[in-house]
C-alpha cells in the first residue's frame, strides 16, 4: 500500500478515517443535548438539530476563524438516474449553480464567493451529491442565503440548460483518454445490468439530448421534483459564530427547501451477475500501468461503523511490515505497491478488494501472486485474528482521536454532511475512527467471503492479449471476461513459506507530554552543527505531542544534467524500498516520513508523535549513507521511471502545456525526453557510484519544529553530521531561477494524442519583487470568475477552463488555461483575445470599494489561520529553501498586495494581457513538429531578477 490510496488500509487504518474509541478521558467530559462526542483536543462547539422540513443540520462554532465552510449532502447520485437519461443526476449538480428566484445572475454565485476569497464546487457519487464552499468569515451569512436558494428555488433557464449540457458533455470529453474513467467504464460493462451502477454516470450530448421530441429542461425539472427533498438533505456549518448565531442564519433560509417525503433508493439486486463469479477481467490501458485486483462481495459496512471488521481485516492484509503479502511479493520482485480496503457499497452489497500494481515479472507471474495472496488470506483467517492486534489497534485510535488536528474548514463541512447520512449524530465526529468492541465473529465473517469461488480478479495493462474483446459504450475501453477455475488458485507457491502476521507495534508513543516552555514566535538559528545550518522552533500551541522535522541536503550533483536529475530519483527509490517494511509500523503509529527529490537534491522528512521520532530518522539516515541497491529493484525502478516518463504523453492536453511551461523555463528541470533518454541507458554501476558521490559535497541545512527540546534538536543534528556528513564537503548550492521570456509572445505547439485540444498562456512579470507579485496576484484573483463566466459558461469553449496566478520560484505571472473538446487552438486563442479586450473596459471601470474587496481577499488567503503544526512547519521550510529568514513573506506580500493602486493594475493588465510582452502560448495538436530549437532558446536565457 502507498500513503494516499483513497481506498488503501493505510488510509482507512493508519491515516485516521478508521477507529474511534472511547476515550478514558471521555468519562470526564459532560456533553450538551444535541452535540456529537468530540476529541478532548477540539475546541469547538457543535450542535446538532433537525430543521421542521426533515433537514439534518451540523453547525460548529469554531471561535477566532478566519474562514466558514458549509456543505449539504444530497441522498441521490447517478444510482437515481433514469435508463433513458444516463448523467441527469450530474447533469442538475451543474444546473443549480446557474441561477436562482432570488439571484438570478448565473456568474453571481460563484463572482460572490470569488470575490470575498472563497472557493466552491460539488460532486456527484453512486448515492450522493454534495455541494460545499467556503468563503471568509465575516461573509457567511449572505454566502449561505446565496448557498440556501439553490436547493429551494433553483431557475434551471432554459438557455442555460442547452448551454450547461454542452459542458456536460466536455467534462465527459476531457476524460476520456484516462485510464481511470475507462476502467471504471470496465467496471459497468461487467456488473449486474439490472443494478444502476451498470449505467453511464458523467452523461453527455447523447444521453442529455435536448429535441423538440425530448426537451431536456421538463426531465431535469421532474428528476429535481422526483428526488431532492429536504428530507433527504444533511448540512453541515462552521464559521467563528456563536452557535445561535449559526442556527438564526441556517433556519430560515434552509427551512425554505420544500419537504417532499421522499426515500433513498435502496439496492436489492446483486452488484454481479449471479453466474459471473469467480472470473477474471482483462482490460486495455493507454498508459504503462500493470494493475491487479481482487475484488470479493461482502454485505453492506455501513451498519458496522461502530466495530468496523472489514478495516480490521483490510488492515491485516493490506499491512507492509516484514513477512507481509506486500513485503514477500515486493521482495520477490513482483509487486510495487499494494492496498486493501472497502469498494463500493450500496448499503445492502459492497466489496472488499486488495490491488497490486504489478512490475513486469509480477505480470508473467499473476497466477503465483493471485495463489499467494489466497494463502495470505488463509493464513489470516486462522491466526490473525486476536485479541492483541485489535487492543494495539484501538491504542492506536485512542492516541490518534486524542490528539486530532483541526483541518480545513470546508473540507470538514464535506465529510460532516457525508457522515450525516449514515451515522447517528451523537458519533459524527468519532465515527471514522470507531472501533468499540473486539468482534472475531464479525471478522472471521468477512474472511468467510474472502474465498476463491467468490471473486472478480480485475487486470489492467497495455495491449493485452484478448482472444475476444468487447468494448465499453462510450469509453471505447477493449476488455475481455473469462472464467476462473477456483482450484487453481489453490495451493502454495515457493513464496508461502515466507509469509508472517504482523509483530506488535514497537513505534507506538510512550510518553506523550508536551515539553516545557513557550511556543518560539520564528525558528532561530542555533548555529552551524559539523557544516549543517539548523533551525530551531519549540511550539506547542495545539496541545499536541508531535514534531516536524526536515533535512535537506543540497548536491551540485543533481542538477548538473538530466541524467543526474533522473540517478536521484533512482537513488531516492532504493532509499524508500529498503525503508518500507521496516518503518510500516512506525506509520501505523502516527509517525510519517519521505525521501524526496527536489531541485537541489534530497529532502528527508519525519513527522508525527515526537516520543519515537529519532529512531525513525536515524534509520533513515543510514539507508541514504550506505544504500543497498540490488540488481532486481534497480531494473524496477528504472522500469518504473521510464513507464511513468511516457504515461505523461497520456496525460490532459493542459497538464502537458503546463508541465512544458514549467520544464522550460525552472533551471534544474528537464524536459520529458531528455529525462527519458537518460533513463533508458542508466546502469546499475553508475548508480551505485552516484549514490557515493552525492554525499561527497553537500550543502546541508535542518529544521526541527515542534514538541522538541533544543537538546533533542541538536541531538538529532549529530546523528546527521555522524552518519551522512562526516566525510562530506561543505559546499553553496544556489537556489534555482525562472527563466527570462524574450519579448513579446513565444509560441509552442505540442503533439499530444488527444481529441481535445490544450491551450495554456503563460504571462511573465517582470520581476520577482514583492509590488509585482502582488500585482499578479490581485489580477488574477479580480480576472478568474469573469474568464470563466465569459469562456466556460457563455462560449462553452470547454470544461477546463480558469485563469490563475501561475507563480514559480517567486517570479509572478499570470495563466490562462483551457481544454476544448470542439474549439481549435486558433478559435480559443481569438476567444482569449476577445475577452482581454473586452476586460480592459471592467478593470478600468473597478471602483474603490470593489478593489478593496478584492484585495481583501486575496489578503484572506495569504494570511489564512495556521490550524495544524505540519501547516506551519511547512511555511517555516518554504521561507528557509529561498533563504527568507526573517520568516515574513507573508505579511510582506499581503502588505504589497494592500498599496496595488487601480493605475498599477491597469497597467499591469495591457503589459501582460493585452500586449503579451514576455508570454509564452503552448497548444496541441495530434500533428505538432519538433520544439528541440524553441526549448534550446528559451534554456539558455538568464533568470528573472530580483527587483
């Protein structure tokens, strides 16, 4: 399993959406009628409550934010959609953006957040649809009455309706080239036909055709009216109000969305055909992905939030510690990750389901790792349930829901409104971490199903050999089906013997008190430590036990050549493949950590409970020191790299334009080709002799940030010097530039196989002082909503579509970004044009008070509230990298931002938009020439300077 798997059993058990337990230190906490139990580190309040329509509402009263969110969870998703109108339950989440009885400007929303430093957007699930945004603090009420009235009085104009189908239909487009969507289009094709999960969800021109014969606007008017009911509507609010506050601004404005008594669907019909199973599916990928998956029908979890066996068991076999199904299979050469974890769940049926992601010898040998993977299961059933493994786990919890962070707000709204749904109120804020009783019937249940007659084994590569392929509807993705024979999945393999339960946890925290002394205002430099500039910061404002710390270490070998660039990321992945088994546990026990490449070379980085945090680090250490780098993983992770340099010509039309923008024009980054050339020809021995040589000279510099001592600090510093440093040269590593544009505007053309088409211009400031950045910043900030009012909503030129500040390193500019599914380049570009012109005439017209606004909110967003340690600690790391280290960029910026006169904005706006001095315009086509001449150019400029 790989950290961020959304539905790995690292994410559902180590990163905390898994067990909540009650605390001994619950006993002594006395909660209100109507509040949730909720950790002793939160310091808000909650109250729950149902409105007399049937809406269930969360508020949370988050005293000193500078930021609210909300967010409602609608009961319907694309489950609800009619046969005959596939993508309509997509297609009303896009509608009711457009306009209400009260605010009929469709642009007005979305310019009202925007303009008081908020975002929004919404998704459409299976049996959901949630809606959420958040703004600055002091504009939640109007942003709520704004919010409210889509749900109780949306327009749906019929204009409008024809137009928002077109994008509909571009966001189906945009996709379609993704392995992601055509597997998922895989996925339906094989279920049950008679389950509405079988059905195309996203929709488009076809599906939501709109004729004389079947006008489209009285099937979304009766689909509204058919199916969105306050009664199947959870809410959730937070902002800094008091509790009576948020309750006078929710009741009357939610209590207006009509109560129609409706129920959710329920799911009675099997996911599978009931003759499918055990089968295999073969399915073509466009990228070089080899992707293997089990997946096994359990009933429903839903019920089971409280206990929740199938984590217990997916944490059993998704788990990478020594002797693991990951760790033997990893060993062995044959896998590169693994997860396992809860599928989908209709709330009757759902799936469990382990994936690998297969190395080129894993996928000759399936049949081994699919009668291995069986054996592990075996081996779980009979001896991985225990008593011990659940109360380590429930320690885990206890720790982890003690001590829990706050986060952003609108993503706690998202979840809170989710969880509404299917939760009792008084557990919404524990139930991701829940786990109350040891239940080895429950699990030994859910391995009963984990069985070889009853699962659908998924695979996923390139130019598969299938004797009879299908292909899905509107994805176009070649699969083919065939049967399983259980008994040959049976049996050991020469691997089996290798297999082992996980040990107990030796990471878990002991002491978990906060070390003495006030939270350090900046880092201070305690001086230089063997050569290594360390920074320090004792902080403890959030009451909890935990540390970052950050080790950098700068080499003039990494950027010295594409090759070298492409030998540290080779060095950093033999690094992590000797770590992972050894360190899972530490991960499980709050503790994280990453080796990473970056422009200067290696970063290491180690966080969570401070109690064990050196152990970690030391071992890290000595692994970067003295990497064993072996024959077989090095032929992987070469293998690896190649495959994932390719897979970007699969990529969006827009992420290629970008990412040519930023590979062009970043010094020590390479293009896609010359990275892959290097690649190809990298031998093990050079690596190796790179792996010597990069510690040879080092420009080194630490920060340790959190509930550490300054003994503990410098502690670690010596383990630093001691195990990396001691043979190293100290050496000045400079910080890496943007690249000066020439005059006027630089034209690319990318060949991207793709039927859209990708237009990205990229407007240079002049230089990288705080007065120009601020410029861009506010430009940016004032110009999204009405580019994307004027070139998404009114010209429907596609669905990707934003304009943005694009700063790199410091050096300011702006971005104009689109991907057509219909439009040229040359039509997109005259569109730009069009707009930049008819702009000028708004920016010239913006009065005082609007101006103020807008720099209020940008100024919102510089300056936005610290809510975790990690928040900070990364502020702290990004001001050290550009050696600003008075810790201030910040407040200098939202200081500059506030001197932005309308004159400079102006006259920022016809330099940089109008006249496109210093600008660079990437599109694609499918028949682009060479841009070897245009890269040589524009890499042998001088950077931006400083103003």
């Amino acid at each position: 399993m790989r950290p961020g798997t959304p539905v790995s059993a690292r994410s559902s058990w180590l990163v905390r959406p898994l067990i909540v337990l009650w605390l001994l230190v619950f006993s002594t906490l006395t909660l209100a009628a109507g509040s949730p139990v909720k950790s002793p580190n939160d310091s808000n309040d909650y109250r729950y409550l149902t409105l007399d329509n049937g809406l269930r509402v969360l508020l949370v009263s988050s005293p000193g934010a500078d930021r609210a969110a909300a967010s409602v969870n609608v009961a319907v998703g694309s489950g609800d959609d009619p046969a005959d109108r596939e993508g309509l339950a997509h297609f009303l989440e896009h509608m009711l953006f457009l306009g209400t009885e009260k605010y009929p400007d469709p642009g007005e929303y979305q310019q009202f957040i925007k303009s008081h430093g908020g975002s929004h957007n919404a998704f459409t699930a299976f049996q959901d649809t949630n809606y959420f945004f958040d703004i600055q603090a002091d504009y939640l009420e109007p942003a709520l009455d704004r919010f409210a009235q889509q749900f109780a009085a949306p327009l749906f104009t019929a204009d409008l309706v024809d137009r928002e189908r077109q994008a509909v239909h571009s966001e189906y487009s945009a996709k379609q080239k993704e392995d992601g969507r055509r597997f998922y289009s895989v996925k339906k094709a094989i279920a049950n036909p008679d389950h509405s999960f079988s059905q195309f969800a996203v929709g488009n021109l076809a599906t939501l055709a709109n004729t004389e014969e079947r006008p489209l606007r009285p099937d979304l008017i009766r689909f509204w009216r058919n199916h969105y009911s306050a009664n199947l509507m959870t809410l959730a609010v937070t902002g800094p109000q008091s509790l009576d506050q948020l309750e006078a601004m929710v009741r009357g404005r939610f209590a207006a969305i009509e109560n129609r008594g409706l129920q959710p669907r329920h799911y009675s019909t099997p996911l599978y055909p009931e003759e499918l199973l055990p089968a295999k599916v073969t399915a073509e990928a466009l990228k070089d992905v080899r992707n293997l998956t089990l997946s096994f029908p359990i009933p429903s979890q839903r019920d089971e939030y409280r206990n929740k066996p199938a984590s217990y068991v997916a944490n059993l076999l998704g788990h990478e510690g020594p002797g693991s199904l990951f760790d033997v299979l990893k060993r062995a050469g044959l896998v590169d990750s693994l997860s396992a974890g809860s599928g989908m769940d209709d709330g009757q049926q759902a799936t469990l389901e382990i994936s690998m992601a297969l190395t080129p010898a894993g996928l000759d040998r399936q049949q081994d790792i699919l009668k291995l993977t069986f054996d592990y299961i075996n081996l779980v059933r009979e001896a991985g349930v225990t008593r011990q493994r659940f109360d380590e786990a429930r320690r885990l919890s206890q720790i982890d829901f003690r001590f829990r962070e706050k986060s952003d707000p609108v993503h706690d709204v998202m979840r809170l409104s989710g969880q509404l749904q299917h939760v009792a109120p008084e557990d919404v804020l524990q139930s991701p971490w829940m786990m109350e009783s040891y239940s080895p019937e429950a699990y030994q249940a859910i391995l009963d199903r984990l069985t070889e007659d009853n699962v659908l084994v998924s695979l996923l590569v390139p130019q598969p050999e299938l004797a009879t392929p299908r292909l899905t509807r509107w994805y176009e993705a070649a699969f083919e089906v065939t049967p399983l024979d259980p008994r040959a999945l049976e049996g050991d393999t020469p691997l089996t013997s290798q297999l082992a339960l996980p040990e107990p946890n030796p990471f878990i925290p002991d002491d978990l008190e906060m070390v003495a002394g006030r939270t350090m205002a900046q880092p201070e430099r305690l001086g230089e430590d063997g050569g290594m500039a360390l920074w320090y910061a004792r902080d403890t404002r959030f009451g909890t036990p935990k540390a970052n710390v950050y080790v950098s270490l700068r080499s003039p070998e990494t950027r010295a050549s594409a090759r070298n660039n492409v030998l540290t990321q080779l060095l950093v992945d033999a690094v992590n493949t000797n770590l992972n088994a050894w360190a899972y546990p530490a991960q499980l026990a709050g503790l994280d950590y990453s080796v990473y490449t970056h422009l200067r070379g290696i970063t290491i980085r180690v966080g969570g409970y401070s109690d064990k945090l050196h152990t970690l680090m030391t071992r890290i250490l000595g692994q970067l020191a003295n990497p064993d780098i072996s024959e077989q993983r090095f032929a992987i992770a070469r293998q690896n790299l190649i495959d994932s340099l390719r897979n970007k010509s699969h990529e969006r039309p827009v992420a290629q334009t970008s990412e040519f923008i930023q590979n062009a024009l970043i010094e020590g980054a390479w293009q896609t080709d010359a990275r892959l050339k290097a690649a190809s020809s990298i031998t093990l021995e050079e690596l190796r002799t790179f792996a010597q040589a990069f510690t040879r000279q080092l420009d080194p510099v630490m920060l340790a940030h959190g509930n550490l001592t300054e003994a503990s600090a410098l502690n670690i510093a010596r383990q630093v010097e001691a195990v990396v440093l001691r043979n190293s040269e100290r050496v000045e590593v400079a910080r890496s530039g943007v690249r000066e544009l020439p005059p006027g505007e630089t034209d690319v053309l990318l060949d991207v196989d793709h039927p859209d088409t990708g237009y990205s211009l990229y407007m240079q400031g002049r230089d990288t002082g705080f007065a120009e950045r601020a410029a861009y910043r506010l430009l940016g900030q004032i110009i999204s909503s009405p580019f994307y009012e004027e070139i998404r909503t009114r010209r429907q030129l596609g669905y990707i579509v934003y304009a943005t500040p694009f700063e790199m390193l410091e050096t300011p500019a702006l971005g104009f970004i689109v991907q057509s599914p219909g439009a040229s380049a040359a039509e997109i570009d005259a569109a730009v044009r069009d707009f930049s012109q008819q702009f000028e005439k708004t920016l010239s017209s913006l009065d005082d008070a609007a101006l103020t606004r807008e720099k209020q909110a940008v100024i919102s967003q510089l300056l936005e509230q610290d809510r975790r340690l990690g928040d900070i600690s990364g502020r702290y790391w990004r001001e050290i990298d550009r050696s600003a280290t008075d810790f201030s960029s910040r407040e200098k910026l939202a200081e500059a931002v506030k001197r932005v006169s309308a004159k400079d904005l102006l006259a920022t706006f016809r330099r940089s938009v109008l006249e496109r001095d210093r600008s660079l315009k990437v599109t694609t086509s499918r028949e682009a020439e060479g841009n070897e001449e245009v890269v040589r150019q524009l890499t042998g400029r001088e950077t931006v300077s400083s103003s």
